[in-house]
C-alpha cells in the first residue's frame, strides 16, 4: 500500500483535485456539485413536507404523457428544468408510502441515512458480482447478512443475498431448495402472497406440485390440514418437498404456526421456507420474535427491508441456514466455487442468485444501521406494532360503528363498517384516498369485504389515526 497510486483516495484534500473532465458526457465539475446539491434540497425539503402532500396521486396517462414525453430529445435541455419536471410531475404521482398516513398495502417508510447509501453506491457505480471486482461491496454485504441474522435471531451458519424484494428473496429460497431437494410439492395456503405461486410455476413446478391448503379460522395455516395434505399425497405417489411457511400475512399480519411446522418438516425430510417479506422484521423486538418463535428453523427465509426496515426501494433478502446451499443453486462456474471455499469469506455474489452484474444494495442498510443504531430500528419497529394496537382500540370505542374483523398482528388490523358490503368499503377508502389525506385500502379475507390499515411508519401519530377512521366512517 505504499505505492501512492494504489493506496485509496481520501476525501478531504478536494484542493489537489486534477483539471480533467468529470463527466463521461460533458457536464462540467461545477455544474455537477449545483446540481447534486440541488437534489439533496429537494429530497430534504420533500421530506420535511410529506405530511402535506397527497398520500397517493394517481395521473391520467395522456396528461402524464403530454408533461413528460414529447419527441426524442436530440441536443441538451436544461437538467435543471428537468428536475423540477420530475419532481412535480413524474415524482408527484405515486403512492408516498413514507408519508405518515400512507395506510394502503405495505408502507415504504424510507430513512435518510439509507438514502445516503444507496446514492453513494450510484455515485460510485458499484457492481457487486465477484469478490475481485467487489471485495469491498461484498464484505459490507456479508457483513448486513450477518447483522440482520443477528438481530432476527437466525442461527450463526446464515448465509444470504441481497435483490430486489419480496419476490425474488422467495423465488430465490424456492431455487435453493429444489436444488437441493428435487423436485416435488410445496404446501402453501390461500392467504400466502399472490407472488409465491407465480414463483412456484415460473421455477417449473405443475399445477398439482403447488399444494394451496385452506388456511383456518384465524387465517394462518392448519397443522393437521398439512400433515393430512403430505399423507395423502404420499400415498398418491407424489413427493412432498417443500412447507411455505407465513411469517405476517400481508393482509393481516396472520403468522403460521412455525414451531409445528418446523417439527412436520423436520419429521417429513422438507424443506422450510418461511416467506416474512411482510414480517419478519418484527423478531428484532422481543414481542415480535415471541410472534414469530420457529422462524429461526427456516432453511430458507425471505424478507423485505423496503417493507419494515426503512430501506428506499428497493431491498429484499433471502437467507438461507444450510451454508452453501445458494451457491449449489447458483454458481455458474463451479471451479470458481472452489476458490470460494478456500478463501472463506471471499464471497462471489453473482453466484448466490440469478443476478449477476448487481449495484450493492448492502450500502443503504450498512450506512442506516451505522447512523441510527439497531436500537432506534427495534424502537421504530416496535411503534409499529403499538399503533396497530392502537388503532384497534380506537375502533372498539365505536362499536356501533365497527367491527374489528382481524386483531392487531405485527402492525396490521383488519375491521368492517357494520352492514358495509364490498361496494361501500371501496367507496370509503377511495374517498380518503382521493381526498388526499390518507391512502387506505381493502382486501378480502375468505370473500368477506375488509377495510385494513398496515401501521409500520414510525412517524404516524394518534391523530393521523384517528383523523383517518373519522373519515372512513363519514363516508
Ligand atoms: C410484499 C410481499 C411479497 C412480495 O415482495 P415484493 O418486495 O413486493 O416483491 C411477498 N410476500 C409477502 C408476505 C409480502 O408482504
């Protein structure tokens, strides 16, 4: 490291900087650092004023097109005007799920410190694919993978990758086990995420290999109905293979009964896949680990940090507890695995799932659990759930009113006007919607119509709250 061209660069001599072109195109050093700090403006100033503006705002397309489109630009057109038309307009009209009354599916409270990362990594055009071209990005990788293990309580041999969300954490747990297992049937239920059977049949598994059990009353899944569904379908002559487990339904926070399920996979010889793409935040607290108590059991669990642990979009993970078990699934290049194995931790990323010139998506939760500390994300959690609860007691003030159709579950309550139908529910919580003033949405629980509030922004107070189930009830 003596070598001054090979020792890093440190960012506080900006007086020795060289006069050569910054910009592979042409723009100019000055007019990079007056636009870059005229984005930082805007996202802060944006920030401080998401309580005012809409919680969604949806565009009709041809106004959306007439603003943004228009022919092909051939010279230069000023970036500043094409900031402002972004912000305005293409930027305007979308769900704000960090706003405090964003209440619809799943909320995206974003945190600045993670903002940071992930502009950082762009800044920096980072490519996380091969320990040689990434060492750096590869080690902040392995070292989340191992934080997040921690704080979830997963067991110490937890491997893992970062991509793009929910859905490919849980395509990518599904290849892991098939790869390991062959191929064969996966027990879900109707209330696990619409994305996991379409997971299931883009991997290749048949119709009959994706086994949907009826989940009960409480909506989480049947032990007896899935040791029955594994009995019958041995004795048809079909191999189970695999149990996806629930860890917070995305309609009501619902969590299947992990330890059961574990022991039934453990018995059976299958796979455990628990999905907590919703959930499985919640573990970092001590009442959501008690919620989700077996999920450390999982051979392969999928989470969203864009969800409930205030990443930007977009972070899914999938871990895995039998180490080496993504690279058996993924590696491309097995003499290169080989070097994997002997150097330890020198992990090749571009072989642990089916990306593989990857940005670091590790950056952003590295930075914001640096800046915060995993005690404010276990607080923030934690609130979460409170306002859930809170939110339930609300409704029981008004009986008359309401019905609380599923309790509080990690942050979500289910609850009906009384002798609303379907129609009426809709009305409701497009009225609020439209309105601006919080953005509610229903889902159906078994055909029956439901109003749902998901409570993870950490920001919402008890009169947001409030404020939104006056208007839900005026309608
Ligand atoms: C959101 C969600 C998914 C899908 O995750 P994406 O990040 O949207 O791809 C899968 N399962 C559950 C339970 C979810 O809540």
């Amino acid at each position: 490291m003596s070598d001054p061209a090979r020792r890093p660069p440190r960012f506080d001599a900006l007086a020795d900087l060289p006069d050569v072109p910054a910009d592979t195109l042409g723009l100019e050093a000055e007019e990079m650092r007056r636009l870059g700090y005229r984005v930082v403006d805007m996202v802060v100033d944006r920030a401080m004023r998401r309580g005012q503006e809409p919680a969604i705002l949806t565009g009709a397309p041809e106004d959306l097109r007439a603003a943004l489109g228009g022919p092909l630009p051939e010279a230069p057109i000023d970036p500043e005007a094409s900031l402002d038309l972004m912000a305005e307009v293409a930027l305007a009209h979308q769900q704000h799920g960090d706003h405090p009354r964003y209440f619809a599916r799943v909320p995206g409270p974003a945190a600045f410190a993670a903002i940071l990362g992930e502009w950082m990594g762009t800044g920096f055009n980072t490519i996380c694919a091969s320990w040689g071209g990434a060492s750096g990005p590869a080690m902040v990788e392995l070292v989340v993978i191992d934080w997040l293990a921690e704080m979830l309580g997963m067991p110490a041999e937890t491997e893992g990758v970062l991509l793009s969300g929910g859905s490919m954490g849980n395509l990518t747990g599904f290849a892991a086990a098939r790869a390991a297992l062959g191929p064969g049937v996966a027990y879900l239920t109707d209330q696990t995420h619409a994305s996991l059977p379409r997971n299931l049949r883009t991997l290749g598994f048949a119709q009959e290999e994706i086994a949907k059990l009826p989940a009960e009353a409480d909506w989480r899944m049947s032990a007896d109905t899935l040791r029955a569904a594994i009995a019958r379908d041995r004795a048809a002559g079909r191999r189970p293979m695999m149990v996806v487990a629930t860890a917070g339904s995305t309609n009501t926070g619902a969590v299947d009964p992990l330890p059961e399920i574990a022991e039934i996979c453990a018995a059976e010889g299958l796979w455990l896949h628990v999905d907590g793409a919703y959930g499985a935040p919640a573990a970092i607290t001590p009442e959501g680990r008690a919620a989700l108590a077996g999920m450390e059991r999982a051979d392969s669990l999928a989470l969203d940090p864009h969800k409930w642990l205030f990443q930007p979009y977009d972070l899914g993970v999938c871990l895995v507890t039998r180490p080496g078990a993504l690279e058996a699934a993924f590696a491309i290049s097995p003499e290169y695995l080989r070097d994997v194995r002997q150097a330890g931790d020198a992990v090749n990323f571009g072989n642990r799932s089916l990306e593989l010139s990857r940005r670091s998506r590790a950056l952003k939760l590295w930075m914001s659990l640096r800046t915060y500390g995993a005690d404010r994300f276990r607080a923030a959690v934690r609130r979460g759930m409170e306002l859930a609860e809170l939110a339930e007691r609300v409704l029981r003030e008004r009986p008359g009113t309401w019905e609380v159709v599923t309790p509080a579950q990690l942050g979500i309550v289910c609850f009906a006007l009384r002798g609303a139908d379907a129609g009426k529910h809709e009305a409701a919580a497009r009225a609020v919607s439209e309105s601006g003033y919080a953005c509610v949405t229903t889902t159906s629980l078994g055909g029956r119509s439901v109003l749902r509030l998901c409570t993870i922004n950490p920001l919402t107070t008890e009169d947001d709250i409030r404020g939104t189930l006056e208007r839900l009830a005026a309608v």
